[in-house]
C-alpha cells in the first residue's frame, strides 16, 4: 500500500467507526429511552425483527439483543425472522416474478412470511451495509416478501403506491 491508499483506508475505517457508535447510541437510545413510541404503548404490540447477519457474533447481533430485550421489557411480542438460520433464498425466480404479478406466492417460506407480516404492528429491520449497500438477502426479502396484497398495492390510476 502507498500513502495515499493507507490514508484512505484510515479514513474509510473511522467512517465505520463513526456509523457503528452512531449506531449504538441510536439503538441504546431507542431500547431505554421513555420516548420510544413501541415502549410508551400500553397495547401490547406484535413487532416483527427481520435480521440478516451470518455471523453470531456481528455488531448486529448485538443490536439485535438489544432491540430485543427492550420490547420484551415492554412486554412486547416479538416474531424475529432471521434470514441466515431460517435458509432464506433471496433469489427472485421465473415463478416468483409471476407469483409477485399475481399476488400468490409460489414459496412456502414467503408465504409463511406473508401471513406473520400481516399480524405485525410494527416492522424492524436489522442488517449490515455492505458496499453501501443492504446485502442480497435483506435485497431477496424485500423484493420476494413485502410484495403487492402484502404491505402496499398499486394505486387504481395504474401508478403509484397505496398502504396497506
């Protein structure tokens, strides 16, 4: 490496650093703070964690415990999907992209999705940025899952989006 690569490495790794304790205190703050509308509820709310990180020990593992413990100290329910053990298959095939059209999924495990979505109060995702990016199976999840009929359709002039 030259000065110049090394100079840009260092500034990139203090970016991430920055976004993580960012991150952290964002996500403290929302697990402990009396102003977090999911913990003032008196209502017990179904919240749903989509979490999408293979390694165990990943800095979103440890947001993931975090959110967690705050809403079941809010004695909230908590359905958490978790892409990585649940072997989600992100790839949108030929029958998906038909089923998507139809609004009938093909996938089991979509379907299944489908129907916990659908109970849902509230939607938490929690994934890493991987060049820039959300990573291809929070992408397969958000194309394949949170389709038309599900969380939105398509509004009755032909364009736009209407919620659900």
């Amino acid at each position: 490496m030259n000065t110049k690569q090394v100079v840009i490495h260092a500034q990139i790794s203090n970016y991430f650093l920055l976004f993580f304790f960012l991150t952290i205190v964002i996500v403290q703050a929302f697990a402990t703070s009396q102003l977090c509308s999911i913990k003032l509820s008196k209502v017990k709310m179904n919240v749903v964690n989509v979490f999408n990180h293979p390694y165990e020990g990943s800095f979103g593992n440890a947001i993931l415990n975090s959110v967690t413990k705050g809403l079941k100290d809010a004695n909230h329910e908590i359905d958490l999907m978790h892409l990585d053990n649940d072997g989600f298959n992100p790839v949108m095939s030929k029958a998906d992209l038909k089923a998507f059209v139809d609004h009938k999924p093909v996938d089991p495990q979509v379907t299944d999705y489908n129907k916990r979505l659908k109970k849902a109060n509230h939607l938490i995702f929690i994934f890493p940025i991987w060049w820039d990016i959300m990573p291809a199976m929070t992408k397969g999840f958000v194309d394949r899952v949170l389709t038309p009929g599900v969380v939105y359709d398509h509004h009755p002039r032909g364009f736009g989006l209407v919620p659900l």
